[in-house]
C-alpha cells in the first residue's frame, strides 16, 4: 500500500507545543517520529516502565500515558490492539507490529491533538516532557537481526576502482542487491563512545605473518537505516508490491569501518571484524508515513544496465521508490572542540541517488524465504553520490588515504581541517556528526536529528 499524502502533512499546520513552529526546527507537527524513552521520573531506575513517545519541537509525547487514560481505547478497538501500549519492553516493541492503516490512524490522531486549533490542550496535561529531561531509550524496539547493504552505485564503482581498476564492479552488483549480515549486538545509541577496535592487519610484505594491533584506518559511513514493521513466516517471500507494509521508518546509521581490518579478512567471506565492533543510529524513528512528501522515482538505469528482474520490479517502486533526503557528515577534532570551533562539513549528499531502494532490499532479503522479524535492522551501505563532495566516507574522499589506484580526475588530497590538522582517516578525538532532512516546495522541512559519536583509543 502506497503511503499517501493526507491532512497530515498540511504545511499550514502549526501546534501549540511552540517550539514546533520554529522553521529551523527537525521535528514540526508534520514530522512526529517515533521513539521510546524513560520519563524524568524514572531516569535513574533501572526498572522503570519505557514509554512510547512522540517527539514534537523539544518535547516528547507519551502514547503509552495516552493508552492508559483512555485516550486511544477507540482507535484500539478499530485495529484490534487492545492493550497495545502496556508499559513495559513487550509493549514498546508492539509498536513495530501495527499494520500501515492503524500506524497512519495513530498518527492523525496525535497530529489533531498537537494541532494549534486542538479543542482540548488541558487533557494532554502530563502527556508532555521535556527532550531534554527524559532519557531517550535506542532503539525504539529490539533489534534482533542487523542486516547492511551495498546500494549506492556510486560508492561500490569508487571502491572498485581503488583495487580492481580493470574490474570495478563484480557481476552481480546490477542484478541484485548486495549484503551481509551484521552484528545487532554492537549497534549503539548516537552519542555512545566509539572504542578503536584491534585486528589483524595485512603483512607488510607477501609471505610474512599479519601484525595485530589498534586499527590505524578507521572510518565511517554515511547511510540510512530502516526498521522492518511486520515480519514475514520462515519460508514464506515478501513480494516487492508489499515491501513498504513492512517497513516502519528511517533513522540515521553509520557502519564504522576499520578499512585496513577489512582488507585483510574480507575474503573469501565478506566483512567480520572490520564491521561488528559498532554501529551507531540515531534516536529517532522518522515514519514511512511522515515521508511520504519526499517520495521521487527510483533512479534511473544507466543506458546499458540490466533493468531488475521481475520480482525486485513494481510500478509503485519505479514511480516512488526513492527517498528526496539530504544528507551531511560533519567532523569536530578534539583541538576543535576545546578551541570552541564548530564542526566542519565533509560532504553532503542525497538519498535519491541510490541505485537499490528499501524495498528491493527487504525484498531480496526475504526472496529466499528468509524471516524478517520486527524490529530488525536494514543498513542502505555507504550513501555516495556522484560527486567527491557527495562521497559518504573518508576512504573515498581521500582515495584511500591517497593510496588508491587513481583514475582520471581522482583527488587523493587528506581533509584539510581549519586547525591546520589533517585527516585521511579518524584519529582518536574526532566526533563524526551525521544529519539529515528533507525539503520539498509546498511541504514543511522535516528531520532526522543527529547521530554523533567520538573515536576514543584502543584498549
């Protein structure tokens, strides 16, 4: 089921939370994502029951408070979810589990409530909490499985190109969507401290044995998350018409890298040490419905590419398969940070310029009757576009820390940082800040927020 433009989405809406209507805003009434958090009160016990929320300007909405005062026994009874918000972890992961049609009636019920215009305010007393007074609990539901993918066409032929210039992509990258599977243990909230992982590193030379030690090639990698809603039975595919049924929402993801671990391990296998030591996401989950103004067509085959097989092929996702969101990296070093500099932007990008969507991923995924559970994990891979300033990772604006195989046009340069500091990949200090958003003439910006983390050094 297409997700539709509705009332939702009206840019004249404003709410009476005020800090919504600020236009610098990532969180107006149009955007309303998802999270779950402990109220004030409850901080710092460990056993406290976790809410639900809705984050709107600078506060949090508790929908699970809401469930509790009767507020959505109406709503509940229609979709057959009595009881849906208990407070407790069960509850919190429910949420992944609703059908698109009662997520999208959920939704016009809290933006009609928040609206400046709302009949009743004083019955959401004690609703509200400060973002900043409430400890926000990442995920919003238990991620059992983490699965990350290869989508971007332009990161793949980049990275390619350093190692196997003649050969850059393998046979198989334009037919069907690469992936492995990851380490949903190690997937951390944004502001967790990232420890430099230790592994095994190449020989300096053919013949001698591999060092092991503190990776020195550390880097990140700018990519979208997405949330799988309702799973699908062992053995049973999910069709590519109904891909977007299950799936819940984006956040932020960045995949660390240790590139020099990698080079080593990855084949014959693929990626294992290099990957599983941290990936971080960020707080929020932006809604398949709260998107649905910045749906564009999938992009566009080159003259000469395959177009998709049948079954990883719909007119649904030829028409609106891509997502219109900017995306930035900015770094702050350490000599940044305790001199008061703000951090700089090393590349800015867009989501629409991948060449696999959400969907053909989560269908491909499935396509072997693999079952997808809520809550699990899909990574887009590196976001790159086209150009050096829309590359999603350091090894790609630095060629490889100015190593790899250059090819006509290649700028091998190291980052240039207004500390005078240099950077081919992370030292330790350095804050990696993601952001996205999305703009669209006639509709209101909406965010993503952030998703930060610092290098501290290896143990």
């Amino acid at each position: 089921m297409p997700y539709e433009i509705d009332e939702t989405h009206d840019p004249s809406l404003e709410s009476w939370v005020e800090s919504a209507n600020d236009p610098a805003t990532d969180f107006p009434i149009q955007n309303l994502p998802l999270c779950a958090f402990a109220p004030a009160e409850n901080v710092d016990d460990g056993t406290a029951p976790i809410h639900v929320g809705v984050l709107i300007g600078d506060q949090v909405l508790s929908l699970s408070r809401m469930q509790v005062r009767g507020m959505l026994d109406e709503w509940e009874r229609s979709h057959g979810v009595d009881g849906w918000f208990a407070l407790n972890s069960t509850g919190v992961d429910a949420i992944a589990e609703l059908d698109a049609a009662a997520r999208r009636d959920l939704r016009r019920i809290v933006s009609r409530l928040l609206r400046s215009d709302a009949p009743d305010r004083a019955g959401l007393g004690g609703l509200l909490e400060p973002r900043e007074g409430v400890l926000i609990q990442e995920p919003l539901v238990t991620i059992g499985d983490y699965t990350d993918f290869y989508a971007s066409v332009h990161h793949a032929t980049n990275v390619g190109t350093m190692f196997r210039p003649d050969n850059p992509l393998m046979p198989n990258y334009k037919w069907l969507p690469v992936g492995y599977h990851g380490r949903a243990s190690s997937v951390v909230p944004s502001g967790t401290p990232i420890r430099r992982p230790k592994g095994q590193l190449a020989p300096a030379n053919e013949g001698e044995a591999p060092a092991f030690g503190p990776s020195r090639l550390l880097d990140y990698e700018l990519e979208i998350g997405a949330f799988v809603a309702r799973g699908n039975d062992l053995g049973e595919p999910i069709s590519i018409e109904e891909a977007e049924d299950h799936l819940l929402g984006l956040c932020l993801l960045n995949d660390w890298s240790a590139r020099d671990i990698q080079r080593w391990e990855y084949q014959p296998l693929g990626p294992f040490l290099a990957k599983n030591f941290a990936t971080s996401i960020s707080p929020y989950i932006v809604t398949m419905e709260a998107l649905a103004p910045f749906r564009v067509p999938r992009e566009p085959r080159p003259e000469g590419d395959p177009q998709p097989l049948p079954h990883l092929d719909s007119e649904h996702d030829r028409t609106r398969g891509g997502f219109d969101i900017t995306l930035e990296v900015h770094l702050a070093s350490k000599q940044m940070r305790d001199r008061g500099m703000a951090p700089v932007r090393l590349s800015r990008g867009n989501f629409r310029t991948m060449y696999w969507t959400f969907a053909q991923m989560l269908t491909h995924h499935a396509s072997s009757g693999c079952n997808m559970r809520p809550g699990d994990l899909i990574g887009s891979g590196t976001v790159s576009g086209p150009e050096r300033s829309s590359r999603g990772c350091l090894l790609e604006l630095t060629w490889n820390g100015g190593k790899g195989d250059p090819r006509p046009g290649t700028d091998r340069t190291p980052i240039e940082l207004p500390t005078g500091e240099q950077r081919r990949f992370l030292e330790d200090g350095d804050e990696v800040i993601l952001r996205g958003y999305c703009e669209r003439e006639g509709f209101r910006r909406i965010g993503f927020g952030e998703c930060r983390g610092i290098i501290e050094p290896a143990v």
